[in-house]
C-alpha cells in the first residue's frame, strides 16, 4: 500500500517542483541581461580602490633582530691551587661546573619591551632627538611588534608613517634590552661576590684556628721550623760523630806507646767525653724538646699540622682572587645579548598595498553589481503586474535620478521586445 504522501508527491507536476538550477539560471540571465551595469559597477570600484590605495598615507617599516645567549651561571666552586690536594679528578669536576648555564629568557624581553616605562623612555627620546614633537607612550607600543622562539631569537618590528622614527624607536629599544641584559649580569655577579664574602671570612676564621694549632704545638714542643732544626740538629749529628770516630783512633794509637796516667791519654780522653756528652744532648734533643726517637710523629704531626695550614691560606687566597674578578665583571657586564641585525631607515614604503585596495575594492563592486543586477532582475518581474506596476513607478519617483529612469525605460522595453522575439 502506497504511503498518502507520497501520492501527494507524486500527484505534484515536475515543473512545479522547486529546481535550485533554475534559480542559478535566472541569476545568470540576469547578469548576462545587466552585464553593462555591472560592468560600470566595476569599474567604478576599480577605479576607486586605486585611487584610495594611492591617496593613503604611505607607512614604513623598521626591524632588528638579536639572539638571547644562555647566561653564565655564576658558582662559588673555586680552584684551589695547592699542589699537595690537587687532582685531576678536582680540575675535571671544576671544570664540569664551570659550564653550568641558564637557559635565555625571551618573555622577560618581551615583557620589557611592551612595558609603560620603557615605552616612555623610548618616547621622551624621541622628542629629544627632534623626531617627533609630542608622542604618546601608547602610540610607541601600538605600533610595535615582537616575535620571539624558544631558542631565544626575537625580531622587533616598528610600522609608522615616519621612517627615521621607525628605524629610531626600534634601535632605542634594542638599546634598552641590552642595558637590561647588562644589568641583570651585574645583580647576578654581585650577589654571588656577597656570598664569596662570606664564605671568606669563614676561611679566614679557620685559616686563623688552624694557624694557632700549629703555634700551640710549636711552643709545646719549643720548635720554630721542624724541617730547619731537624737539618741543623742532622748536621752537627754528623760532625759530633766523625769527631768521635776520629777521637777514638787517635786513642787508640796513643795507648800502644803510652799508659792511662799519661797527659796526652788523659786530655783525649777528657775531649772524647764531652764529644760524646753533646751526642747524646744532641740525640736527645733532636727537635726542641723531642728526642731523635720521637722526631718522626713530631715530622707527621708537623706536616700535617702545617699542609692544614697552607691549605687554609691557598682557599683564602683563591675566593679572594675570585672576588675580585666577580668585581671587575660587575664593573663591566657583558650582558647575553647578541645583535644580528640593526634597525636602518627604510628608503622603500612597507604600505599600503594598491594591489590588494584594487582587489577589495573589485570584491565589494562586484557583490554591490551582482545585487543591483540581482534587484534589476526582480524589479523587471514585477512590472510585468498590472498591480504592483504603480507602486513600482510610485517608488521611482521618490528616488533621486527619476527622470534617467524613465528615459532607460524605452531601452528596456525594446530589449525585452527582442528577447520575446
């Protein structure tokens, strides 16, 4: 059994039926039918949309491009020059620190760039270098424009009508970005240098302990230098014995042609004796107080006591080199700014673009032409009604340009003659 709507639908002729491709046909007739008005429309568009591209203030662009370099990250590691603690697992583990870096920074750039204080520093120099007589801080950061990677790249880009102040405005603030980078260099260097200063007075504090350790023991023992008494207390060692040795032979060889009672037995005897009484003062106190026995734990205690020592006094020495160069690169930041590509007074205006005013301008003339002919098309359907005639011709009367109207009439009723014919 047959739906009743579809019997409705097919009781409905096929002429009656909505086609979308007769609409597109009347669309074309009447573009075809109209196509002098529509190309006038055109024309006039054309020919205003060049004239607007060529009367527009012409506008200039300015651009500079600069690299974020990755920061030096200052560290408080400091190279001991001490040869007796010296490694070279020390200097590789230095020299890993050392290339500690940070990463750039662009948004801190961008920010400063579009900052209200920045746009006035850059706007009260352009007033100073006779650029501009009065310019608004807002009017600097509307006509900028900051592009900035990940890697660190930023491209500033100034658009105004004056290419001097363009090219200007972009090198002050390529100027600004590095006294910027300079400045943070410096806080960064200073604030390590305030904790260098620290770390040395505590170095200084334990390089003087350790100086008062050392004095201790030595008045303890009633040394001044171990290593020059110990030389000293050696060397007359050494004499002592070959004079005992040489004193006993010369005994021996006056004992085969003489006797004990002798005087020439006697005196050498008395001389062997007081030799061998300063070897054993000698002997027993080698070092100071310590006899020669002891002197080597008085050597290691010694040793150790004043490496501790030299130590202390080569990290005082190496923080306080260290301070004074922080010093010297806060007096003279390198900041982490590299320049590329300055900002030159363009010779060539950026805009505007006449080919694209034309392009606009034939775009809307000829959707303005497609619906006058569309409306033309409209208006002709309608007068073909005996009723709506009247108040079509009512309507053209009230519009300006009446008469042209009636006089185009004639026209369009011999062309639409020649159409039905």
């Amino acid at each position: 059994m047959t739906p009743p709507h579809a019997t409705r639908a097919a009781e409905v002729p096929a002429a009656a039926r909505p086609d979308w491709r007769s609409d597109v046909l009347d669309v074309l007739c009447a573009i075809v039918r109209h196509r002098l008005i529509i190309a006038g429309v055109l024309v006039v568009a054309a020919v205003g949309g060049l004239t607007a591209g060529y009367l527009s203030e012409p506008f200039y662009r300015a651009s500079a491009t600069f690299v974020l370099l990755p920061r030096e990250k200052p560290v408080l590691d400091v190279a001991v020059q001490s040869a007796s603690i010296e490694t070279s697992d020390d200097a590789a583990k230095r020299s890993d620190a050392a290339t500690l870096t940070l990463p750039p920074n662009p948004e801190l750039y961008t920010s400063l760039i579009r900052s209200a204080s920045v746009a006035e520093r850059v706007a009260a120099a352009c007033v100073n270098q006779g650029l501009s007589e009065a310019i608004d801080p807002s009017e600097i950061r509307d006509m900028l424009k900051v592009e900035a990677t990940e890697a660190g790249v930023i491209k500033l880009t100034a658009q105004t009508e004056d290419a001097e102040l363009a090219a200007f405005v972009v090198n002050t603030l390529v100027a600004e970005c590095e006294d910027a980078s300079k400045l943070i260099e410096r806080q960064l260097i200073l604030q390590q240098a305030g904790y260098l200063e620290s770390a040395i007075e505590v170095a200084e504090q334990r390089l003087t302990t350790a100086q008062q350790r050392l004095a201790r023991y030595a008045e303890r023992h009633g040394i001044g230098n171990v290593r020059d008494a110990a030389a000293r207390s050696s060397a007359l060692l050494k004499t002592l014995s070959d004079t005992e040795a040489s004193l006993s032979r010369e005994l021996d060889r006056l004992m085969v042609s003489r006797t004990e009672v002798s005087p020439d037995v006697r005196a050498l005897r008395a001389e062997l004796r007081q030799v061998r009484f300063d070897l054993s003062r000698t002997r027993s106190a080698y070092v100071g107080t310590v006899s020669e026995n002891d002197y080597a734990e008085l050597a290691s205690t010694w040793s150790s006591l004043e490496q501790d020592v030299r130590l202390r006094q080569d990290m005082v020495m190496s923080m306080r080199a260290r301070h004074d160069v922080f010093k010297i690169r806060a007096d003279q930041p390198a900041g982490n700014l590299a320049l590329i590509r300055p900002a030159s007074v363009p010779s060539v205006p950026a805009g505007p673009s006449k080919r694209r005013f034309l392009v606009l301008a034939c775009l809307a003339g000829g959707l303005l032409a497609l619906a006058a002919a569309v409306g033309a098309e409209q208006l002709r359907g309608m007068r073909k009604d005996k009723a709506n005639r009247s108040k079509i011709d009512e309507l053209l009367n009230m519009l300006p340009g009446a008469d042209a109207v009636r006089r185009m009439q004639p026209t369009v009723r011999r062309s639409n003659k020649r159409e039905v014919v």
